[in-house]
C-alpha cells in the first residue's frame, strides 16, 4: 500500500516548506507574488512597462516607413511582437532558473557563442560592409548580441573568485574573453566590442582586482579601439563627422545631423505621438540605432528627461539588488546586468543625440530587432532572479524536497 505523508514528521519547518502550486501563481512563478522581494516586482513592472513603451515607440518610428516599402504598416510591429513573445519565455526562464545552474551553463554558452562570431566572418551575412549575421531560414542571427548575457555570467564566475583560482585558469578565460572582443572587432564591430569590455572591465573593478591590472586592460582596450579606427575606413569616417557633422551635411554627416534635427524639433513638450516628420524616410535607421531621435521629437525635452529619470531609477533599483546580494557571484552579476542594461541606454542615446561617434548598438526593449530584444530580457531575467535569491525566498531544489518529503 502506498504511504499517506504524515505533515506532522515533516523534517523542514513550516515557514521554509516549498509553496504549493495552486492559486497562489506558483506553479508559473519561482515564488508566490505576495513572497517576492520588494526591488524584484519594482523590477518586473518596470522591465513590463519597458517593453510596453518599446512597442508604442517603435510603432510610431516604423509604420510609414513599412507601409511604403512593405505595404504594410504594422508590418515590423508584428515581427516584434512575435519577439517579445519568445523573449517574455527567456525572461521567466531566467527568474525560474537558479543562478547556479545558470552559472554552469555559461563556460558552454560563451564557447558556442564564439564559435558562431567566427562563423559570420566565414559564411556571415554583409550589411553596411559588416558580417554581423548568419541567416538561418527566415530567421537572421546575431551571435554578438545572444552572446551579451553569457559573458555577464562566466565574468561574474571568473572575477568573484580571482584570488581563489590559479593562473592558468585566469589566463584561460581572460584569453577567451580576448578572443571574444577580437572576434567581433573583426565583424567589424567596434560598438559591441567595446561595450562587451566595458562590461567586464567593470564587473572586474566591483570585484576589487588590482588597479594596475585593470589600467593595463584598460589601455589595451584604447590601442585596440583605436587600430580598429584607423584601419576600418568607415569607423574613421564616423569618428570625423561625429567632429563636425555639418561639414559635409549630404554625406558622411547626414545621419547625425537629421537625428540632431528631430531632437531640436521636439522642443519642450514634443510634436506629439505619432507625429515626428524625420521619420518619413528623413532620418535614417529610425527604428533601430537612431529610434531615440524620434522619441525625442515626439515627446520632447520632458519626454527625453522622463526616460532618463526611468533609466536612473532602474540603475538605482540595480545597484540595491547587488548590494543585498549574499554572494560575490550573485552581486557580479547583478551589476553586470544594471551595467549591461542601463550603460547600453546611455550609449545609445549619446550617439543619438551626438554626445559619441555613431555606433550599431540598439535601445534596449525599444529599437527593433530580436536578438537584442532577447538578450535583454533575459538580462532582465537574471537580474530578478538576483533580486528573488537576495531575499533568500528561492525554493529549494527538487531533489531536496523530495529528499525531505521521505
């Protein structure tokens, strides 16, 4: 006959038994809602809001542009919302999962995400004189960006014990990482390259290595960006007009100085939803690099402020998930994360309103595109689970349960 389960010979406490899976949500949630962490639901509706306003943007950046060239005009918004869809299931993925696990599969994920960088340089599709993509079907792959949160994961893991492991593992990873950063240079792509540095030469400095380690990284990551500039005609091409783009206004300035036009044209309140006249085909990639410049002309100086206010908020909620963090892995990679989120915001918009020289990298949850739009989410996923494992309410494995279920 089959044991009955008797609750008075349970081995765990009744505060720490694992939630049922009723009504409660938890049967889709890590946790019950009303159990969550403060900062994790900040996080959540935030990341909710995010994605909402995302899609309002990049509907009002892209439905001319698509209704004369796809006839169509909700034709990218479709397409997004096919993405948003996919990278709402990383996103829970990412908080279900427990960081551990993800930890493991990190060494894995960096390796085959390198091995796919190499392949556009061999079989990779061209636009704008860079191999940035491998075209699967239907379906374009952009392995540098896919990639983003499994470099966050395995520098968390290498730099929260560096003084614990030997040189030839720190050689071995900061080799991979090397051949990452050289990898996508050769795309070329100096944007990514150079916020996949940043990145971890920030995780580093939060894990307190050396500081002539990392003013030694910090100048090889100058000499390298800047033989990529001088080789790379285009990228010095960029740099120059960044300089003075007005100068040749018609040609390699052209992209600037129509972004700095809707800027200027939002004035203080904006034109309104839907109502920006650089998008008609004026302003270049106005739905992916550059969808900034059309907030800005919709929504204004107050618009602009508004969202910088968001980005600063959501820094700030970030940065307190890290600092409640139990464990120097968890707290690297929640500021691996913030920094990957928030820094990736802030670059965009620098280049759009003409703070930086022009770069390929998109607005998070807001330019269009899917691989940028997964990668981000699942950031924002781990940076919940963070958030969730922080407040020590994580379930217990399903092995233990079990184990204490008998």
């Amino acid at each position: 006959m089959a044991r009955t389960a008797d609750p008075s010979r349970s081995s765990a406490p009744a505060n720490k038994r694992p939630p049922s899976r009723g009504a409660n949500g938890a049967g889709l949630l890590p946790l019950p809602w009303h159990q969550w962490p403060a900062e994790a639901r900040l996080l959540l509706g935030m990341v909710a809001l995010w994605s909402v306003i995302g899609l309002l943007v990049l509907t009002s950046a892209s439905w001319w542009v698509a209704e004369r060239e796809m006839g169509d005009g909700a034709f990218y918004l479709k397409r997004q919302l096919i993405w948003m869809g996919a990278s709402w299931g990383l996103l829970w993925l990412g908080l279900r999962t427990s960081l551990r696990r993800w930890l493991h599969l990190a060494p894995l994920g960096l390796w085959v995400g390198i091995v796919l960088i190499a392949a556009t340089l061999v079989m990779g599709s061209t636009v704008n004189g860079a191999s940035r993509w491998l075209v699967v079907g239907p379906i374009q792959v952009q392995p540098s960006e896919l990639v983003k949160p499994f470099v966050v994961l395995q520098g968390a893991a290498l730099f929260a014990h560096w003084r614990r492991i030997g040189a030839d593992q720190k050689l071995l990873w900061l080799g991979v990482f090397g051949a990452l950063i050289l990898l996508i240079l050769k795309q070329p792509n100096l944007s990514t390259a150079a916020l996949s540095g940043l990145l971890l030469w920030l995780m580093a400095l939060a894990a307190g290595l050396s500081l002539p380690l990392l003013l030694g990284a910090a100048a090889g990551g100058g000499v390298l960006g800047t033989a990529s500039i001088l080789v790379n005609e285009y990228q010095r091409l960029r740099v120059v007009s960044f300089l003075d783009p007005w100068r040749d206004a018609q040609g390699d300035g052209y992209q600037l100085v129509q972004s700095l036009m809707a800027i200027g044209s939002g004035g203080f309140l904006g034109e309104g939803f839907g109502l920006s006249t650089q998008k008609l085909q004026y302003l270049p990639i106005q739905s992916t690099d550059f969808i900034f410049a059309v907030f800005a002309e919709e929504f204004g100086f107050v618009g602009s402020v508004v969202l910088l206010l968001f980005l600063l908020l959501f820094g700030f909620v970030g940065l307190r998930v890290a600092l409640s963090c139990r464990s120097n892995q968890q707290r690297l990679i929640a500021i691996g994360c913030t920094t990957l989120l928030v820094g990736q915001s802030i670059l965009n918009i620098a280049v759009a309103s003409g703070s930086m020289p022009t770069t390929g990298l998109p607005l998070p949850l807001i330019s269009y595109g899917g691989n940028s739009l997964m990668a981000s989410l699942l950031v924002c996923g781990l940076l919940i689970r963070c958030s969730l494992e922080a407040g020590g309410l994580a379930p217990t494995p399903r092995r233990r349960r079990t184990a204490a279920a008998r």
